[in-house]
C-alpha cells in the first residue's frame, strides 16, 4: 500500500513495500561517503538509504534513487542517475553499455575510488 497525503510538514508519501535495511560494511561506507559528501555541499537536504532491492541498496532525494550500490564478494558497483548530457565516454562509467538508461553502472575494484564520483553525485541530486 502507498498512501499519499499532506500533514503539517507538507506533502509526503509512505508505503509498506520497504524492505528491510541489510548493507555490508563496505556498502556503509559506500553511503556514509555519498551522505557525508551532500550534507557539506547541502546541510539542510533530507536523504534517505533504502533497501528498494535485494541486488543494492540505494541512496535517495525526495523518493528519487540517484545512488546505488552493491558490494559483495564476487561484485563491487555504484550506478549514478546520471544528469543528461553527461559525456557517454565518461571513463568512470565504462562498465555501462547502455548509455541511454538513466542509471549508469561503475564497477569498483576498491573503496579508494569513491572520491573519483563525487563531482558525478552531487550532480545527480540537483
């Protein structure tokens, strides 16, 4: 069920079809990265980290899943809801193939390159 409504904080939306939070430490860190990195470029902005899969956690605005990511033992990944225009030969996003689809996948081989995507990120919330 989703219900949508307007309280005395303004417009907001619920659903019961959340999953429950699961991430693996390198998935916190995925997240704590990305959330530390919007709150020093927008204090005041609300992001929520959601469980919207069992394949990837993901990063959100305003119900807008601009970050996800997956780290296991055999796959390491962010994808980014890239702005459009973004340059399709953007290094970063070698693994996609599509560059048509609004996500764009990134294979990681360390958590070290978290800072490389950082511009990328803080593009896709605005």
């Amino acid at each position: 069920m989703i219900t949508i409504g307007i309280d005395q904080n303004g417009p907001f939306v619920s659903s019961l079809l959340h999953k429950e939070l699961t991430m693996t430490p390198e998935e916190e860190q995925i997240m704590e990265h990305f959330i530390r990195l919007i709150k020093n470029d927008e204090p005041d902005i609300v992001l929520q980290v959601e469980q919207r899969s069992s394949n990837y956690v993901s990063l959100c605005k305003d119900m807008n899943d601009f970050l996800r990511a997956k780290w296991t033992d055999r796959s390491h990944w962010i994808s980014v809801a890239v702005p459009s225009g973004h340059p399709a030969d953007d290094p970063l996003f070698a693994a996609q193939k599509n560059k048509k689809q609004r996500h764009w996948k990134a294979e990681l081989r360390s958590l070290d390159e978290l800072s490389a995507f950082d511009a990328v990120v803080l593009e896709a919330i605005r």
